[in-house]
C-alpha cells in the first residue's frame, strides 16, 4: 500500500526525476519541435511562442506516493515557465479528468511546498497572461491579427532596463546626474530606468516638433527646452528609439551650447541600419529591424503606448498617409 503523504518522507525520495527530452526536430518554432502528448498542449506552446514566453516540456517528474522505499506514483506537470519559476498542468473541462489531477496537485503540493505549479482550465490562459505582463491586448482597435511580431518581451525588457540601470550607476559612481527625456514615447522607458540608476540625479525633459520639408537638419526644433541648468554637469539624454540620427545630432547640438561638464546617450532602441548622422549612442537597449514599432510608450497615431512589450504592427494596419510629418529620428 503506497505511504501516506502526512508521513516524513526522507529527502532523498523526493527529488525530482529529469524527463527525457520530447525533441523531435531541431528547426522550426518551438512549438512544432516537440512530441506532445495532446493538441491541447501544443496549442498552449504555440501561445506561449507568440507571447515569446520561454518554457519546457515535461521537464521533471515530482513523486509523490511511494509503496515501501518504491516510487509508486509520480506526477508531471505539462510545463515549466523559467522566467516565472512556474509549473503548468494543463486539464479540460471534464471531471473525470480534473478530480484525478487536483488529488495529484494537492499531494505535489504537501510534499514539496516549495514548487510553485498551477492546475489551468482553457479559460485561464488569459488570466495567466495577464498575471505575468502579456495580457494587455484589450487595446482599441489593436488584435493579435495585427501584430506582426512581438519584438521584445515584458521580461526582456525588465532585465534589459535593470541591466542599463547597473551599468549607469557605475560609470556615474560618486558624480551626480541631470537626465533629460524625449518626450514623449520614452515616458515608460525613463520611469524604469530611473528606478534602476543609484546616483543622485535630477530630471528634466525636452519636447520637440518635427515637419516635413527643408533640409534634413531643419526637421526638427525644440518645443519645449529643459529648465534645469545643465552648466558643468554631467547629462544623460534618454531616447526611445535612434532611427537617422538627424535628430540627436541636432540636440547635441543646442545642449552643447549649454556648457555641459559631459552628455551621454542612452536609448531604448536602435536601428543602426538607417543611421544617416553618426551620434555617439553609448548605452543601447535592443537593436531592432525595420518594423514599425509600438508598445512600451511608443504608438501608432497615440494608440498601443500602454502596451507591456514591443511589437511590430502589420503594414495593412499602418495606414498610408503622404501628409504625415515625417519622422527622422
């Protein structure tokens, strides 16, 4: 008769066991790379790629019964998200199939408290999602038909930002810092990143208006200048995305003019293939393709700013328009 679970089980028998690898092709999509043992699952897979969510198939089994000194009774939850430390098992909406797998979950969770596994309905997919940052696609007029491609995760973005903050904090030890935001798509990007950066700093922001025509240098002017004095101290302009260069260039410009002790650049994202002015981008997010871009404080016309990752839209969603000021960043 298999041991009771209220009983000390030595540490020994709890380990979990490694599964052998369900890798059944080595190209492709994750999702179509692996044997599953139901379409239910492959269907979740092909979710969690398309939010760019990282996981693993059946990695370990956890036993939980045992008959003597024998493991008489082992359960394998469906999927292990890394960068959550979460275990999923996925189930469907018939009882004969759930009551079985809570009685397991229910041991898992007696004999080892400190795994974090949670039993999903189809209908918790998107309740996941929006727990763990992906779920915001509640967005006028924005569905997932439109999304080309999700660039850049919530999660990669977390540690990309967090990443910056350290590198900052020491190139910056011992001085202090003025830090001047573009506005206005790299408002989430400088709230983050501010959070991260441990050298006494103040901020300030710069607005600038763009127009078409002229020459290149004359496509931008300064609409709203900073109010902080910037005389003999060491700036750090924080942009979303460096596109031609036209535009840093010209701030670099007018800031100059200011007498600063040094100014550094920091963006969000780079696209060095466009880059028609050499600027001296010290500090780089991501370098991302020619896609156009929106979420994370960039939009289309003002939508999809509150979006949690960066994803490139369709071209049939980007509507064509000749009297559009041109962007040159």
């Amino acid at each position: 008769m298999a041991s009771s679970v209220h009983l000390p089980v030595p540490e020994k028998w709890r380990r979990p066991v490694r599964q052998r690898s369900r890798l059944v092709r080595r190209s492709g999509p994750a999702h179509s790379r692996i044997e599953f043992a139901h379409p239910s699952e492959q269907e979740f897979a092909r979710f969690l790629d398309y939010y760019r969510i990282r996981w693993v198939y059946e990695p370990v089994s956890f036993p939980i019964a045992w008959d003597g000194t024998r493991v008489s009774e082992m359960f394998t939850p469906d999927f292990y998200l890394p960068e959550h430390d979460l275990y999923v098992e996925l189930t469907t909406m018939k009882q004969s199939l759930v009551t079985p797998k809570n009685r397991k979950l229910r041991m898992l969770r007696e004999i080892h408290p400190d795994v974090n596994v949670r039993l999903l309905y189809r209908k918790d997919y998107q309740q996941l999602l929006a727990k763990a940052g992906y779920g915001a696609l509640e967005v006028q007029n924005l569905r997932k038909q439109d999304i080309g491609n999700i660039l850049i995760s919530p999660v990669e973005l977390e540690t990309r930002v967090r990443a910056l903050g350290r590198k900052i904090s020491r190139d910056y030890r011992g001085r202090s810092l003025v830090v001047v935001g573009i506005l206005k798509g790299v408002t989430f990007f400088l709230a983050d990143l501010a959070r991260q950066i441990k050298v006494p700093f103040v901020i300030d922001y710069l607005d600038l208006k763009r127009f078409a025509g002229a020459q290149p240098r004359e496509r931008v002017r300064i609409a709203r200048d900073i109010d902080y004095p910037i005389e003999d101290r060491h700036v750090l302009l924080v942009e979303d995305i460096v596109n031609t260069g036209l535009t840093l260039d010209y701030l670099l410009g007018e800031l100059r003019e200011h007498h600063p002790a040094s100014i550094e650049i920091v963006t969000l994202l780079d696209r060095p293939g466009r880059r028609l002015v050499e600027v001296p981008v010290r500090y780089v997010g991501f370098q991302i393709p020619n896609d156009y871009v929106v979420g994370y404080g960039l939009d289309y016309r003002e939508l999809y700013r509150n979006l949690p990752f960066i994803c490139a839209l369709k071209s049939s969603v980007i509507e064509l328009d000749t009297a559009a000021p041109e962007v040159v960043k």
